[in-house]
C-alpha cells in the first residue's frame, strides 16, 4: 500500500494531512501527485467527482511555492464560491505546518471586489478563483500574473457547463506564455478536448482513473415509480427511514426547490432549500448549516449544488430526472464520497421511463426498483 511519503510529500505537508484524517493517498493521488511534484509539464487528471483531486494537485503546488518570492505564482480555477473557498480552506489546512509561511487569497463574484483588490496587493502566493471574477480582476489591471507558474483548471468539464468557456478562453490567452497548465476533470467533452489542443502541450501528461466507469461504484442507484402527486409521501417515507442522515434532493427549478422545502418543512423535518435567487450570504448561512448537521436536507438546483463537496452525504434524491446525464453524474456524485457509500434515488413517472433507460445506458449503471 502507498503512503503520502512514499510519493514524496514532506513531512510538513503530511503532519496537516493527518490532522485531517487523510492518511492513505486515493487512487488519483498516488498517480498524480510524484508526477505534478517532479516533472515540469501540461497535465491533464480524469477521475470521477469525490476522489481527493484538491489534495492531488493541491500538495504539489504548496510544496513548489518559494515562499520568498512574493508574486503570484499558482492560480487555481474552480467553477462555484462554495468551491473556491472550500479549496482556499483545504490548502490553509494542508499547510498549517509548512516551514514558511504560504499566502493564498479566494477571489469570487457575490463580495465586493474592492475588498478583493486589496488583499491581493498583500504578498499572495496562490490564488484560487471563479472564471468571472478573475477576469473582472484582469480587465481592471489589478492582479499581476506575469510571473505565474502553473494554471490549474479544477473541475474542468462543470466550468464550460456553466458557460464559462469564454471566460476560460480570455484567461487561458491573457496568462499564455511560460506556465504550465493542469486540467482536472470528471468528464471529457469535446469542448475540454478544444481547450487541450488549442491551450496545452501535445505531449501533455494524462492520467484517467478508472476509464470505463463513469459514475462512483459506491453508489447504489434506485427508482421508485410515482405521480406527480405521489412524490412528497414517497419522500417523507424515505426521509422517516433515513432521518439520522443528511442527503440532497434536487429540483429542476428554483421555484420547485422552494415550494418543496416549504411542504417537508410543513411536515416537520430539518430543511432548507439552495437556490440560485438567494442572496450569496443567505446560501452561505444554508451551507455551514449543512455542514454542522443544524439541516439535514437540502432541497437544490442543479446550478446551485454545484461544487459542494460534504463528507458523509448518504443519499441523493431526484425530484425530477435532470434534462441530461451530465447532471445525472454530477448530482448522485454529491453522495459516496472519499470512499464513503451512498445512495441515489430517482422519482420516475411512466413517461420517465425511456429517459431512465438512456442514463442507465449512457453511464453502464442500473436502477433498481424500490417501494417505499
């Protein structure tokens, strides 16, 4: 068995591992970090959602700061604020007993910029950003990256969901020259293949975890077949039976995630919905509530779950099939994570029953039929 040493992780860097009860390196982890720690090269990490990618290039790029050189010299890219402070606070985490000093600033639309601009002209050694923001920052002239060493694109494949491709471009332009650039993704569309091709080294590392398997074997995916009219008593019933848990249940809109939070409410359990219309600080409140066990569900958009990343969510629920399998991928990826098993359980009207089919194709995955 690997262990983070083996792999060359300094002892500082593995001391802040252990603290938080990361002791054995995942599959990604053990093929990427010696890679990213000793070549200097493009790279490019496929592996699902969950597997431990933030540490994978997150170690690596600590290890290589020279903390006496105060210009920014990592740059992360992440798709959602929840994300980016998340990563922000995985790395302080990381480098709690680093022997220097590592500086890292979070920059994201939805605080005020001005407040941003000034601590990036304290000494900032990485920078963690959402594709929006930073290009605000770039177009205003006030972050220097001229002596940037590598661009990490995190979640590479949710970035373009989101419609982020020409942000990426702009940066992906505005910061070509001498640094090097890693792309993590859990897919690769055709658009990621252009970034590749047009952005990065023809020669360029790649690893893939797990090729054929494009969704979390710990995932166990079931299907209750109901009516529009049936689907909150089949909830309520499946929440009574898992009320020590925490799990999500997606909406597809954000008037639907509201409306159901409402009703489970109504009905006595610990809820609360995340949606796009809420104010940034109203959607943070929900999170560290989620994340404290204060709220045992929540009720989410697509758009607005993105990017969380919470140990110990044991169950997905899917108001609504998602209009794609990407969304399918990303949505039961919430559950079963670093290791850990879940389940995700599809609401299937008759008229759902082709869809669920295609998806059960599409991922070589199969569902199966519960009563609740």
């Amino acid at each position: 068995m690997s262990s983070f040493k083996n792999l060359g992780v300094q002892q500082e860097f593995i001391r802040g591992l252990k603290e938080l009860k990361i002791t054995t390196p995942t599959a990604i982890q053990e093929k990427v970090i010696p890679i990213l720690l000793n070549a200097d090269t493009d790279f490019i990490g496929l592996d699902q959602t969950g597997t431990g990618k933030t540490a994978g290039y997150g170690i690596p790029i600590l290890q290589k700061v020279k903390a006496s050189d105060t210009s920014i010299q990592f740059l992360v890219l992440s798709p959602t604020r929840e994300l980016v402070q998340q990563i922000k606070k995985q790395l302080f985490k990381y480098s709690k007993y680093s022997t220097h000093k590592i500086f890292i600033e979070a920059v994201y639309g939805g605080e005020k910029i001005d407040k941003q601009i000034a601590n990036l002209s304290r000494v900032t050694h990485i920078v963690v950003a959402t594709p929006g923001r930073l290009l605000d920052l770039i177009e205003r002239g006030t972050i220097d990256l001229q002596y940037l060493q590598t661009l990490i694109l995190d979640e590479a494949d949710e970035m373009l969901s989101m419609g982020f491709k020409e942000a990426l471009n702009r940066i992906l332009k505005y910061t070509s020259g001498n640094r090097k650039t890693w792309l993590f993704s859990a897919t690769m569309p055709e658009e990621i293949r252009s970034i590749t091709k047009k952005y990065m080294h023809p020669n360029a590392e790649q690893i893939q975890i797990d090729r054929n398997i494009k969704v979390n074997t710990n995932i166990t995916h079931r299907y209750v077949t109901t009516t529009d009219a049936e689907k909150l008593e089949v909830i309520v019933r499946f929440l009574e039976r898992y009320h020590n848990d925490r799990g999500i249940i997606f909406t597809r809109t954000k008037a639907g995630a509201q409306k159901l939070a409402g009703l489970l409410k109504a009905e006595g359990f610990s809820v609360a919905a995340l949606e796009g219309n809420m104010q940034q600080r109203e959607r943070e409140k929900v999170m560290r509530a989620f994340k404290k066990h204060t709220i045992q569900v929540l009720v989410a958009t697509d758009v607005a779950a993105r990017g969380i990343d919470i140990a110990n969510v044991s169950y997905i629920i899917h108001h609504q099939l998602p209009e794609n399998t990407t969304y399918y991928t990303h949505r039961s990826g919430r559950t079963a994570r670093a290791g850990n098993k879940g389940v995700s359980l599809a609401l299937i009207a008759k008229k759902d029953i082709t869809q669920m089919r295609e998806i059960e194709k599409s991922l070589q995955i199969q569902f199966i039929k519960q009563e609740y």
